[in-house]
C-alpha cells in the first residue's frame, strides 16, 4: 500500500527540516510571541529577510515554500524517521531509494543521518537498519530470506574514494594508516545495467543476531566517519569537505514463490553548499579547490534536476561523478527523498532561502512511476 500512495504522489518527495540554535550560532533565540527568521509549520516554511516591510510583522520581506512535509526544530529524530520509513521499506520490497542530506554548511545534515548513540538521537542511518532488521525476522516466517550487504563511499574533489575495512562486531576498531590515502575508484555500468563502482568494498551484516548486526553497522559507521574529509571553517568546526554515500545493499528470495527482490537503499550526506566570503574558504588553497568541488557538483545536482523538471531531451547525469552514480534513482527507475536542513539563524537567511528555492525546484519534478527489481526462477520440471 506504502508503494501505492508514494506512485500517487510522485517518485520525488521533499521534506525540510529546521535545526535548533546552537551554542556557536552567535545569535540568541528570539523570545517567546516574536517573529524568527525562519517559521514553520507541518507542511511549509516562511522565511522574513532582514530589512524591508512586511505585512507580517516580522520586519523584513516574507517569503514561505511549501513542500511534502516540514519538520520544526523541536521535531525529534524518531518524528523525522516516522516519515522517512516507508522508503526503507521501499528498499525492502525491491526498489532503488535514494535519500539527499542537503542544506548549507552547519545545517544538520550529517546529525539527521547519523544522529548520536543507541538512543532517541540516533539518526536514520541506524534507524534503518533497525527497520530493516526487524521486518526481516518478521519476513522469516513468511519463508522469506534476506541478505543486507553495506557499503561507504565519499566523492572528494570529484573523486570517488572507498572506505573501511571488513568490520568484526567483537574487534576493535582499526586504525586508519597515517599519510595513508583512500583507494580511488571508478563508475561503470553493471552487468545488470544499474550504476556501479568498481573494486567497492561491500560488508556483509548478520540478520539473524540483531544486536550482533547493530554492532557491525557501528563499527563500519564510525570507520566511515573517522575516515571521511573534514577541515575547520569560519561556519563550522568539523565541515565536511566531501559527499559521502552509505549504502544498503538488499537481497530478498522467497523460496516458495521462487521470487527474488533486489533493493537499495543510498543515504547521501552531500557536502554543505557554501560561500565563500563567509566559509573563509578563500584564505587557504587547499579548501578553496573543495568548497569549488563541492559547489560545482551541487550545482550539477541542480542542473539534473531543471533537466527533469523541463523534461529535456538530454539529463547531464555524467556531468559530475554524484550524478552519474546516482541516476539509477532520479531517472525514474527508483525514488529520490531530498530533506532539507536548514540553519534557524538570521544570519543564514540568505543560504536558507537558495536552500529553500532549490528544494521548490526539486519539489516540481515527476520521475514516473518507479520499477521494482524483482525476478522468478522457473520451477524445473520433473518426469
């Protein structure tokens, strides 16, 4: 039924969620009854520019988007992965899902996917697994089996790199060889015809002993981090310089039925789109060749996005490696969920409402109806 309503409404859905103010924002929360620079409500958003007039009241020129669902900054992270779940269970039954963590530098991205620990700030990463894990043992006595493989890759300055080693639930975690740099690797198309990396480290994850699962998927995840490119900006202490992609690899086979399901699941934490008169990205060489990586390749995103929305004779997938790797679900084969983050500040308004803009761009766009990839073995014939 979750498949039927999600074909109803569209293989691109876009939800936006408002993070709270923090310690290094600089600004202090606007009372209780005034007017913030960012308000929302279960289904939009209205952002009051500094300056101007407004009938509002706030000020300053108001503008508001509307978008699939809208998440304010007292929104936990189970009320997020409430919404986002019927996509997991989407990568379960046989589809290519795809979910963006997108916003500017600072804005929540990498807290809504990974969140913290085993408990109610654990992000949708976890939570996925969990989701998966649990279904799958309920799937069991129905005769299903499912085989859950995960992967880590980052692009950074348009460079696809693997992550981790094989994870052991019971060892410790290995260290990362100093000086050592991450294996370069290569986009291609699969014998199956879907998008590939070559020479892709995949790890296998028990999905019989779930806490045994859990255990391994921590273990990979805090890997992935440690290992992942970050660098201090003026907006933010631990900014990521690249765009990671943890992926759920899904194999169901009933064996009554003789059916056989293939499912993904890419959770993508994009790099924060930044400016550089802010981000002080401009001071040093080394992150001024990311910060322009990085916002080539978002604006390459934004491209493919016009093409689809216009529906173009021609989609410029191969114009940046994210695109490419990822056309398998914006191409009307899967389901793309872009969630919005975006900074409660004054001061990011700006950034906000480009955020903002983008995700209304997205929000128009029609991929059709996605298609399950699903096969049956013939039953043999016996004299």
């Amino acid at each position: 039924m979750h498949n039927q309503l999600q074909d109803l409404r569209g293989s691109v859905r876009v939800f936006v969620r408002t993070r709270p103010f923090l310690p290094g924002d600089n600004e202090t929360p606007p009372p209780p009854g005034a007017h913030a620079a960012v308000r929302c409500s279960s289904d939009a958003v209205t952002v009051v520019a500094p300056g101007g007039s407004s009938s509002s009241g706030g000020g300053g020129a108001a503008q508001s988007f509307v978008f699939d669902r809208v998440f304010a900054p007292s929104a936990g992270q189970e009320d997020v992965f409430r919404e986002v779940s019927e996509f997991v269970q989407s990568a379960l039954d046989g589809y290519k899902v795809c979910l963006f963590s997108y916003g500017q530098t600072g804005s929540g991205k990498t807290w809504t996917l990974q969140g913290s620990g085993r408990g109610s700030l654990r992000g949708i990463t976890p939570r996925a697994v969990e989701q998966i894990l649990l279904s799958v043992r309920a799937l069991r006595e129905r005769h299903w089996h499912y085989d859950l493989e995960v992967s880590f890759m980052e692009i950074y300055n348009e460079q696809v790199r693997g992550g981790g080693h094989r994870p052991s639930a019971a060892a410790p975690l290995p260290r990362a060889r100093a000086g050592a740099a991450p294996a370069k690797l290569s986009i291609k198309r699969g014998a199956d015809g879907g998008m590939e990396v070559a020479g892709l480290s995949r790890h296998a994850v028990d999905m019989e002993d779930q806490e045994r699962g859990l255990r391994q998927l921590e273990v990979l995840m805090a890997m992935a981090q440690r290992t992942r490119s970050t660098a201090r900006t003026e907006m933010n202490a631990q900014s990521s310089r690249s765009h990671s992609i943890f992926t759920l690899w899904l194999k169901g086979t009933s064996q009554e039925t003789r059916t056989t399901l293939r499912g993904v699941l890419h959770l993508v934490d994009l790099a924060g789109s930044e400016r550089l008169d802010r981000s002080g990205a401009a001071r040093d060489a080394q992150q001024l060749r990311e910060t322009q990586a990085i916002n080539k390749s978002l604006s390459c995103l934004a491209d493919v996005f016009a093409a689809l929305g216009s529906k173009a004779s021609h989609t410029p997938f191969r114009n940046s490696k994210l695109t490419y790797l990822l056309q398998d679900c914006l191409s009307g084969e899967g389901k793309a969920l872009m969630m919005v983050n975006l900074s409660p500040t004054a001061a990011s308004v700006p950034e906000t409402l480009c955020s903002l803009r983008f995700a209304g761009q997205v929000s128009q766009v029609e991929l059709g109806k996605a298609t399950r990839q699903v096969s049956f073995r013939a039953q043999s014939s016996t004299k």
